[in-house]
C-alpha cells in the first residue's frame, strides 16, 4: 500500500516555508513528536521538576520513553545508554578501550567528523595507526578491501551505516560478521540510517552503535543513544562514572556499584523531554509503517538518481538501491556545490547541502514526504543553472 503523502505532509508545517531537502542535517519534526517535546516541557513550567515534585509518574514515563526505543530497535533496554549523540556515543567506546601504540583502527574514507576527529586525536595522542579503507560499489569488493587489512594490531572497525557525504549504504552485517571472526570490535554510526528502514540492532552484529534523535528519526536536536551487545557489556572500561551510572552509592563508606547493564556508561543530566519526543517519534514512524517509508524512499532516491544521469550530473552516491539510502550527492562540472546550493535556496527555495569536502556539488535528502514535483524542481533549477553557466 503507497503512503498517503499528502496526509503526513500536513504533519510538517515547515514545509509551508520551502522545498526541503537537508534533512541529513537536522530533521524537520512533525506535529505530534512536537507536540509531544512542547507538553513536556509545559509540564515541568507549570508543575516543576516532574522527577522530583512527582517522581513515581516521571520514572515510570521515562522507562516507557526507553522501552519504546528499545521496541524500535529490537533490543534490550539493558543494552542502550543515553548519550547526547553519535558523538559522543563513540568517544565512550574509544576511552573505554586501552590503546597501545600500534594498534589499528579502520574507517571508511567518508566518514563524519564524529568518528574521523576523535581516531585523528587518538593516533596523535596514543599513537594508534589509522587506516581509511576507500567505499566502493560492490558489496563483495567492500568486504575483502576491509578484511585486506584485518591482523593481530586490528583492534576496531568503526563504520557509518550510510556515510555522510556520498551516501554510500555499507555492507555492514557483512563487515561485522567478518571483525568478528577475527576478534576485531565494530562500531556502526547510525546517524543516516536509524528510522530509514526496520532496524534490529542485534542482527546487524556490530558490537557498538551510535544513534541519534534529529535526522532520519524526525525528533528534536539533539539526544542519542549507545546500544552495547550484550556480550560486549564487560568489553569496555568505565572511564568517567558520575551520577546515573550507578546501581548503588553508600556516601558513608565511599562504596558503590555500577549499574550491569549499558547505563553504566551514561552519567547526566539529560533533557527528558528530548528524550520522550524521540519516544513519540519511535511511535509516529511505527505507525506510518518504516517499511513503507523505505519503499517511499528507495522511489524517489531513485527517481533522483536517473533525472540527473539524463542531465549528465555526476552522481557520488551509489546508483543501486540496496548500496544508498536516502541521500544522493552529485555535481554539476564547472559549478561549486556552494554556489549551486545558494542559487537553488535563492531562486528555488529548495534548501539543499553543499558538500563540504571531496568532491564538489550537492547532497539531497529524500524524506518520505517529497514531492515527485519537487524533484521536478530541483532538475529545473539544475538545468538552467548549467545553461547559464555554459555547462554541458
């Protein structure tokens, strides 16, 4: 069954203001996850601090807001720890590790600045070496240019699900299942891919992932989670404990114990009303179906994708559906994405990424709630800037 666009795009009133196609940045947020961050917050102006004045209504909403997250990612609620984003959901992994001069650690060459800067700092810093393993189209050429690299100073593979920039969709269960067998840890950057599609975090097999409210999850900026296997619980080291990561604190005595389960890596405070937006959101993209939505996706990712071949654009992102998501980046020759990204906000009023780095040109996020006419516009803008500018 296709999905009623027109009925979810009434959801984003943003819309009403441009043609949006930055949501790999952050997301716009729909009425009831709105809704959802603006009643709590209006409770804790008119009632208090709920935790405090009514704590047994607050704990019991905020294990719920959990479990809702968990349900969505089919894991354990033990296995997730509050975080504030990938960010720092990653740099939680690398402190808890004990890094030897040597050591390797393997990336793609596309990665975000929240897993890149931190492995920089760390090969300055400790010493460890960092290898960038170039993305390519095929799956099996994937594999084997990471597993090339895979020897007994290999200590961490650390992944973006769908890389940032070119938007190329990883073969990450492969990957992992491969580190695995070699006793190599993975971490998996989930920022572009949580709520594209259903998500079982543990049947992708990594043994770290970093997840976040405000992209492909339609929350507010900003609140992330760090999911830790089960059997990896023991893996990493507890470097900073502090208030919420204990299961016991006797102030007397100076004894305590953290807490079993992955909150031991989380200390506060956090804003729980972020928290229970993405709760919400969890809720209003289970009801839209995320299977529906992928399909919805796939289409106009693909739709994308042809139009601008027929153009003679430089597509950067895969051209198969099953090696990209939502994000498709191309380039016009002889035009800079900046310039292509203000001309198109300026005469168009299509709000659209420059790419940053790498190659020039543009990315643009296929939300569910494009419009094929919007797509039509894009190519428009597109077509006349390339005339206007001698570009064949």
């Amino acid at each position: 069954m296709e999905l009623d666009v027109a009925r979810f795009r009434a959801d984003f009133p943003a819309l009403d203001n441009y043609i949006w196609m930055q949501n790999g940045g952050v997301s716009i947020t729909p009425t009831p996850v709105a809704q959802e961050h603006a009643e709590r917050m209006r409770e804790l102006y008119e009632r208090g601090p709920m935790h405090i004045v009514y704590p047994e209504e607050e704990y019991a909403r905020r294990r719920q807001s959990m479990e809702a997250l968990a349900r969505f990612f089919s894991c354990a609620v033990e296995e997730l720890a509050l975080m504030r984003g990938v960010s720092e959901a990653f740099q939680t992994v690398l402190r808890g590790l004990d890094w030897q001069a040597g050591d390797r650690v393997l990336v793609s060459d596309d990665e975000e600045a929240a897993v890149l800067l931190p492995l920089l700092h760390l090969r300055d810093i400790r010493g460890i070496e960092l290898i960038r393993v170039p993305v390519v189209d095929d799956a099996d050429e994937q594999v084997a240019l990471f597993e090339r690299h895979f020897d007994a100073q290999t200590r961490l593979i650390a992944l973006s699900h769908v890389t940032t920039d070119r938007g190329f969709r990883l073969p990450v269960e492969r990957l992992c299942a491969a580190a695995r067998a070699r006793g190599i840890l993975s971490f998996v950057d989930m920022a572009h891919s949580a709520g594209l599609w259903p998500q079982s975090l543990p049947d992708i097999g990594c043994d770290f992932a970093g997840l976040l409210s405000y992209k492909w999850m339609y929350a507010p900026y900003a609140a992330g989670l760090l999911f830790v296997h089960r059997e990896r619980l023991d893996a990493l080291q507890v470097r900073y404990a502090g208030g919420r990561s204990q299961e016991s604190l006797d102030f007397e005595r100076g004894v305590y114990r953290l807490r079993a389960s992955a909150e031991r890596f989380q200390y506060g405070p956090w804003s729980w009303p972020l928290v229970h937006a993405w709760a919400r959101s969890a809720q209003y993209l289970t009801s839209i179906g995320v299977s529906a939505i992928w399909r919805r996706t796939e289409h106009l990712a693909d739709l994308l994708k042809e139009a601008l071949i027929g153009v003679g654009a430089q597509l950067y992102t895969p051209l198969a559906g099953e090696r990209s998501a939502a994000l498709v980046s191309f380039g016009l020759h002889g035009i800079s994405g900046k310039l292509l990204s203000q001309e198109l906000e300026s005469r168009w009023n299509i709000v659209v990424k420059a790419l940053p780095h790498g190659p020039e040109g543009l990315r643009a996020s296929m939300t569910f709630f494009l419009l094929e006419d919007e797509i039509d516009v894009l190519m428009e803008g597109l077509k006349n800037l390339a005339k206007e500018r001698g570009v064949r």
